[in-house]
C-alpha cells in the first residue's frame, strides 16, 4: 500500500499555527509582491475567493476586515515543512517528499489493518506538536492514494483506507475527471468531449483506446486507477541537488547599497540552510542582480558573478562573505535593480568532503567546531518565525514597501 500525507492549506495552516486568533478567519496568502493569492483557508474559499486573483480585486473586503490577508512567509513555511515532513518519516519504512505539503509514504511490510491507526497517529502528532491540520490517505498505488486523501478532505475525515475495488470504482464515480493527477484544465476539456466526466469514465475505458489517445502517461494513470503502482518519483528521492539557490523580486525598483547587501546576506544564510538540510557542501557561490524589465528607459541590466570558495562549506559565515564579496564587485551605483538572488553550487556530500594536502590540524578541527556551531544555530532557528540568530550584515535599515519573506498583515492604503 501506498500513503499520501497532505498538509491541509498549508501556507494558511502555517499562519495560524503561530497565530490562533486567525482561527475561523477569511484568511488568504499572497505571493512574495503581495500580488495574488497562492494560498485560501476553506472560509476564504466559501468567500468566493479564487485561487491566482489579483489582489486588488478584493482590497476593498481587505480593508473592511472581511478578508485577512497576509504576506508570505516562506522562510517560516519552510522550518515547518522540515519538522512536519520528520514526523512522516517516523511511521513509514520509506518516504517520498513530493513537495512542501505533501509526501507518499511507503508502506511495503505494514499490515493494511494497521494503516487506519497509522494514519489517525500521524493526523494526531501533526496538529498537537505543530498545529497543522492533514489529511492521510492509503492505497494501493499512488494515483489512488491521492483520491482517497482528496475524498476526505472534502467528506472532512482525517484518514481513509481504500483496498476495495469496488469501494474505489464508488469513490472514483463522484470525482470529475479534472481532480486526475495529472489531468490539466485543457486535457479534462478534450475529455469532456469524449465523454469522459468522471475519473470511473476514464478507468472504464479499454487500455488500448487510452494508449492511443493519451500515450505513456495515461497509460500509466489508467493502471494506477486498477491498482498498479507504476509512475515512478525516484527523481524526488535524491536528498543532494545539483544547486541551490533564492530569488527575489522587490517591490519596487531599489538603488541603495545597504538595502540590497543585506537582501544578499539573507539570500546566503537561506541557501546555507538548505544546504545543511540535504548534509551538503558547496564549492561556489554565485550572485545576481536584475533591472526592471518593465521599465526600460531606465536601462537593463543583469549582473552576475560567481567565486570559488577555497575549500567546500556549508558554513552561513563563509558563505555570505563570499556573495558579498561577489555583490560588492557586480554592484553598478545609480542603477535602480528590481530583483536579486544567491546560488550555490560544485555541491558534495558532507561526507566526502575531504581536506586539501596542506590543510593543517588545527584548521581541520576549526571546521569541525565550525559545523557544531552551525547546527546549534540551526537547533534554535528550527521554530516558527523569524530566525532568532542571524549575521549582522542580514540587517539593516528597512526599506519602504519591503517585506523580507516574513510575515505581515497585508493593508491597502485608505486612500
């Protein structure tokens, strides 16, 4: 059987794990320019709220308070997709991290009269240690496992096992071929046009007509439908990326030196975290600037520069000395920049990471010492919020408008 755990609307669920008066609000999530809504709790979505509106069409039920908006908080989001993704990974032999709120558990070896309970623990740890309500959903295959889950999220129960045929076939009924992993708006179009509504329309086709129509993957879509796990995620087991990197557009086109560095300080000790969460080291750090592409009579450009860091790191300290250093050569005075981010990359296995020839003894253990350091600061950064140690150069003086990935309420102004 396989297990799908879904974080119920979790960037709001976030929210409202540090701040429980948002408790049966209207509250939305907007993106990183407080441009559109990305995230809608279940009042917000009776509200009439839509998934990618524009912000300014609902600012007049903002300001009135009917609607709570709030700025995304990704650096929050993040630590506690860490702590509720380990809480997966207790109760499953083998996880799959799909994405930020989601996660197939495989349960090979586990008895199917145990995944009810499994599932009841895991809903139970993730609202009383973190306050993030979830949905666990098991199957035989992965496709499956995403219909029970959608099935009690919308029946409001926290588990549910399928391992009936004839249960599935009912359940598979009620659910529009839209609701398919996998299936987009302009495929469950062409659908609807061939007479296919319901995702049991699409499982009662014969495997050759679907072959022919859809190829491949719906192939495949049509057997994990019949219970076998066949789409194959082994491209999201790989703990080590390539590259790491963060980004960000402000909201508005900014020429101060300060203001920027620190941006690049807080871009760095990101990436740096990331980094030490996958157990990697780094050999080169980039940076990039961008002008507004929009406004063109103010110039564009795009400056970037790397350096080659004398040995791999993982250390925050190193790493931001290095991008400002790579900063503080590509920065142009005068030219308004609207966008900027950090990359790391040459990244290796902590593990592997060996010293240079004539690297001596006491530099050896520095590092050592230097990565115990780094993991306290990480031990005490773990919660919700803001990190509560950060490098000078990460603060500065803030600039009108900005909002530095943490969490604010969002308001318009009254004229």
């Amino acid at each position: 059987m396989v297990g799908l755990v879904d974080c119920n609307n979790f960037f709001v669920s976030c929210e409202r794990s540090r701040n429980p008066a948002l408790e049966g609000r209207a509250v939305v999530v907007l993106s990183n320019n407080d441009g559109c809504v990305v995230a809608r709790s279940n009042e917000a979505k009776r509200a009439g709220i839509l998934m990618g509106q524009p912000a300014f069409q609902i600012k007049d039920r903002i300001n009135t308070g009917e609607i709570i908006a709030l700025s995304g908080n990704h650096l929050l989001y993040r630590e506690i997709s860490n702590r509720i993704h380990s809480i997966f990974r207790s109760y499953a032999p083998k996880t799959l991290d799909y994405s930020v709120d989601e996660a197939f558990l495989l349960m090979d070896g586990v008895p199917h009269s145990c995944l009810k309970e499994i599932g009841e623990e895991i809903y139970r740890r993730c609202w009383n240690e973190m306050h993030i309500p979830v949905t666990v959903g098991f199957a035989p295959s992965k496709t499956l496992a995403k219909i029970v889950t959608e099935s009690c999220k919308k029946a409001r129960r926290p588990v549910g096992v399928l391992n009936d045929a004839g249960k599935a076939r009912e359940v598979m009924s009620r659910m529009p071929i839209a609701d398919l992993w996998g299936i987009g708006r302009r495929l469950s179009k062409r659908l609807y046009a061939m007479g296919v509504f319901s995702i049991a329309d699409f499982a009662d086709r014969e495997l050759s007509w679907v072959r022919s129509e859809f190829g491949v993957n719906g192939e495949r879509s049509w057997r994990e439908l019949h219970g076998e796990d066949c789409i194959d995620l082994s491209h999201v087991e790989h703990e080590l990326q390539d590259s790491v990197s963060e980004s960000r557009t402000f909201p508005e086109d900014v020429s101060d030196y300060d203001w920027i560095r620190a941006r690049i300080a807080i871009y760095a000790a990101d990436c740096s975290r990331k980094l030490r969460a996958m157990k990697g080291e780094c050999g080169l750090v980039g940076v990039m600037l961008q002008t507004n592409r929009f406004h063109l009579e103010r110039g564009n450009a795009r400056p970037e520069g790397v350096v080659q860091l004398a040995s791999h790191t993982s250390d925050t300290v190193e790493i931001c000395s290095a991008a400002i250093s790579v900063f503080d050569r590509i920065f142009i005075p005068g030219i308004l920049f609207k966008r900027a981010g950090v990359w790391l990359s040459e990244i290796v296995p902590r593990i592997s990471e060996t010293p240079s020839l004539f690297e001596s003894e006491n530099s050896i253990r520095h590092k050592a010492s230097r990565r115990f350091l780094m993991n306290a600061v990480d031990n005490i950064n773990i919660g919700p919020g803001t990190p509560v140690i950060k490098l000078a150069s990460q603060i500065t003086q803030g600039h009108p408008g900005h909002n530095d990935g943490y969490s604010s309420t969002f308001q318009y102004p009254k004229n």
